[in-house]
C-alpha cells in the first residue's frame, strides 16, 4: 500500500513520527499520545463517530 493513498490525517501521523530519532527519548511519550490522539479522531470521523468540535479542543491544548 503506498503511503500517497492513506488520508492526510494518517500521512501526517506517520511524518510526525519520523520525527522521533532527532528528539530525546524523554519527548517520545508526547509524540505517541499525540498520535494516538490523531489516529483515534481519523477513526472515528470514518465510523462517524467524531463529536463535533472535539478535535479542535484537543488541539489547542498547550502541549506540557
């Protein structure tokens, strides 16, 4: 399966997470919840299931 084929939301996912051989181990558990958080709102805008305006709350939580 070619990657051009996935929805943007996933493509972006997967680029997010070549990003984590360049930052410390310690910033990895971020960038897993953060996708975990992305890939759950993609599943569930395909089944859907989103609720409205939810992923624009999650997204301007300040990352800690």
């Amino acid at each position: 399966m070619s990657i051009d084929s996935l929805p943007t939301e996933i493509q972006d996912a997967l680029a997010r997470l070549d990003t984590l051989d360049v930052l410390p181990t310690s910033a990895h558990v971020e960038v897993f919840e953060e996708m975990n958080r992305r890939l759950a709102d993609a599943l569930a805008d395909l089944d859907g299931s989103a609720v409205p305006g939810a992923r624009a709350a999650g997204a301007s939580r300040p990352a800690s």
